[in-house]
C-alpha cells in the first residue's frame, strides 16, 4: 500500500502543472480494458491512466484463462475497448483473427515517438504477415547469461563472452569438472526448460507447431540427438545442476541457489537472477554477456520477448479512447517513474541503464527475435502430463538407466500417446 501511494504521487507531481501531455489528448466517456483483474490493473497502470485521463472512466474485463483460442472467443463475447495480450504468439493469432486494429496510422498521425522504444520490440510487433503494428508493449523480456567473475578469475579460466554458442559455453563449463565444491552451470529451472532453451536458440522445440497447427515431437531428431548427449555428459561429469540431478547435491547444497550463493560459475536468466543475488548478500563480482546465439544469425534471439502488449479491439466504438489509453500505459511517463521503484526492463530504453548497480547492457545488444514458434494451444490436460513424462525420461537418462536414443525414442513414442489420447491431432 505504501508503494502504491509513493507512486501514485510521483505520478501527480510530475505532471501537476504541465501542459496537457504529448502524449495524450483531452478524453472523457468510457472504456472497457481486458486484464488479469483491478489490482492487478491499478497496481501496474491504473495511477498513470487515472492521472493522465482524469475525465475517463474505466473497468477491467477479468483476462479469462486457457488457450488463446478460448481467450479470442472470450474476446468476441465481452468486446472489451483495449486487449491485453500475455505473449508476442497470441498476439499474432489476435491479428490472424482480425480482432486489432492497425495502429502506424494513428502513430503517424499524431506524430507519436516510437524511435526511442527497443526498436527490437518494435520489430517483433511487425513481424506479421501485414508488417504492421497493431498493439505496443512496455516492457519486454530477455535472457542472459550471468557468470561468477571471481571464479573464473581463481582458476584461470577466460570469462564468456557476448555471443556465444552453446557449444562454447559446454566447452567453457567443463573447465570446472576437476574444481572441488562448484559447478560449472547451475540453473534454478527443471532440465526440460534448459533443453528446450538450447533448442530455441537454433529454432527447434522439444514439441512444435507449423502454420498448419500440424504437431511434431522432437521434429529434427539429429538435432535432438546431440542436444541431449551434451546434457547428459554435463551432468554426467557433475558440471551441470538442475531440479532433477539435486540428490547428487550434498543436502545442505541442495536447498540452496547454487550460482546466487557462489557454488556455480555460469547460469541463465533475466533481472530475477540480479535480485536473488542482491538477496544472497553479492558474495562475488558479477559478470553478464548475452544469451548464447545461432553463429547463422548472431543478431538474433528467441529470448527476446514481448510479453505484455496491449491492442485496440477492432470492433470497439471507441477506438481513440483506446488509443490514448495505450499511450499512457506505453508512454515516457510510465516507463520514467515506474523504473525508479521497479527494476525490469522498459521498451523506452532509456530507462534501462541498471538494476541495483548491475549494468543492463547485455538484454539490449541482441537487437531482434527472428525465430518464429508457432503455438500447439494444448490443453493443460495434455500439456502437464507431457511436461512430466519428459522430465522423467530425462532423469532415467541422468541415472544412466538408458542411453540419449533410448530417451528420444520414449519421449516421442509416450508423447504421440499422450497428445492422442488428449485428442491433439498429430502430423
């Protein structure tokens, strides 16, 4: 509550005695604003929108769970004025389903500055089939790659460096293996997510999708193949920690943030990981490069996500209103005084510099995502039940109880029969 009203009047006192803002314009009436729910609205945007539209009115559509598919007709039902978008592939089903406006036009119009957001982001937005822009986001996400400096230093071991591939950063954790009580890479996420962040960084996905819904498990098998040897021999060699190999760990370890704590020298993540080694007291030096990349497209990430975007619902008979709406949420204003109380990452990059005295550099150098994944949509039903079967395959794999294509045969044979029995259709 406290940090609600700091914010609040940091929003009035900015704008108390301006002109009326460039960003938006005078607007009164009503708007219907699809969302997780109020609290979460007034926690995120609700002072800016207050204070910048004082004469609007507006209420929040309670975002309703599921699958795009379901959210879209949800979407049709309720007809809510701006639609909030969880993720930069439901934005594109919404744009395949004509459910957005196009926005350049209003943007060219009012002559509405875009040049000092990511333009990275900018760029994902308009990657659709029209090339145009039909929602903005705020924020973004993105990975890196953060590493113990002072290890690395210790044992002579030369730091990682911006644009890696995973092959080198393997290479590079297994220097570690004779080096006693550290890890070479420890990641806080189950083995499935780490594999499945390998395989994204080359355009591959454990189970994927094409433009035709048709659905594959582990589709470039080959690929797979040395994907899941490289693993296996990290974790093998104890250069490698996740959930699923922790009763190698001695208890103690096992309950702990090995690479925030300094037991590993390597480990992925966005912001959260500087906040968790704030918590742990910064027992070492720091170091970030990005995220590992494709050597065929360096400039490129998956990793670089737009995952809050907010677009004009087509039908809605108060399209302008929506759009200062939008204004407000993606404007200069937002993005200034929000980043003084929180440290994530903004689309108006200026306001980006550093979380806690850790340079952010490194989330903006890859400048644009050109991998496209196309969304299974699955059911949770089927989604859960896969999730699990995998990690257990890859733990039978981990204890040496069967061999990389044993795995790859299981994971593919029990999946098809999971997503059947689900009722997914498979190629």
């Amino acid at each position: 509550m406290k940090n609600r009203m700091i914010l609040f009047l940091a929003v009035i006192l900015l704008l108390a005695g301006c002109s009326p803002s460039a960003e938006t314009e005078s607007i009164e009436g009503k708007q219907k604003i699809l969302y997780w729910d109020d609290k979460m609205f007034d926690d995120d945007y609700g002072s800016f929108v207050s204070t910048a539209l004082p004469e609007l009115d507006y209420e929040i559509v309670y975002l309703n769970g599921g699958t795009t598919k379901e959210l879209i007709d949800y979407v049709k039902q309720k007809n809510p004025d701006v639609i909030f978008m969880r993720n930069h592939d439901e934005y594109l089903q919404f744009i395949e389903a004509g459910m957005l406006a196009e926005i350049d036009t209003l943007i060219k119009r009012e002559h509405y500055d875009i040049s000092s957001m990511h333009q990275g982001v900018i760029d994902m937005l308009r990657n659709n089939e029209e090339k145009k822009l039909y929602g903005l986001s705020p924020t973004f996400s993105n990975m890196v790659l953060f590493y113990n400096k002072d290890l690395f230093d210790t044992y002579r071991i030369d730091e990682p460096q911006d644009q890696m591939t995973w092959d080198e950063v393997f290479s590079t954790v297994s220097q570690f293996h004779n080096v006693e009580g550290v890890y070479g890479f420890s990641d806080e996420s189950s083995a499935y997510d780490l594999i499945e962040i390998v395989g994204k960084t080359y355009s591959q996905r454990i189970i994927s999708s094409d433009h035709k819904q048709e659905i594959q498990i582990l589709k470039d098998e080959p690929f797979w193949k040395g994907v899941f040897e490289q693993v296996n021999q990290a974790v093998q060699q104890h250069n490698l920690a996740v959930r699923e190999t922790a009763d190698q760990l001695d208890p103690e370890l096992s309950k702990k943030d090995l690479f925030a704590n300094g037991y590993s020298a390597i480990t992925t993540g966005s912001t959260d990981v500087i906040n968790r080694y704030n918590a742990a007291g910064k027992k070492f030096n720091l170091g970030i490069v990005t995220l590992p990349v494709d050597p065929k497209d360096p400039d490129s990430a998956y990793s670089l996500r737009a995952d809050t975007i907010f677009g004009i619902n087509i039908n809605s008979n108060r399209k302008q209103e929506a759009w200062e709406v939008i204004k407000v949420i993606n404007g200069d204003t937002y993005a200034k005084i929000r980043s003084k109380h929180e440290k994530i990452l903004y689309t108006r990059t200026e306001y980006s510099k550093e979380a806690s005295g850790v340079p952010l550099e490194p989330f903006y150098k890859i400048t644009r995502n050109q991998r496209m994944f196309y969304s299974t949509d699955l059911p949770t039903e089927v989604r859960r039940p896969f999730y699990l079967m995998v990690l257990n395959e890859l733990n039978e794999m981990f204890s040496d109880n069967q061999s990389v294509d044993h795995t790859i045969t299981n994971i593919k044979e029990k999946g098809e029969a999971i997503l059947k029995a689900g009722g997914v259709e498979m190629e």
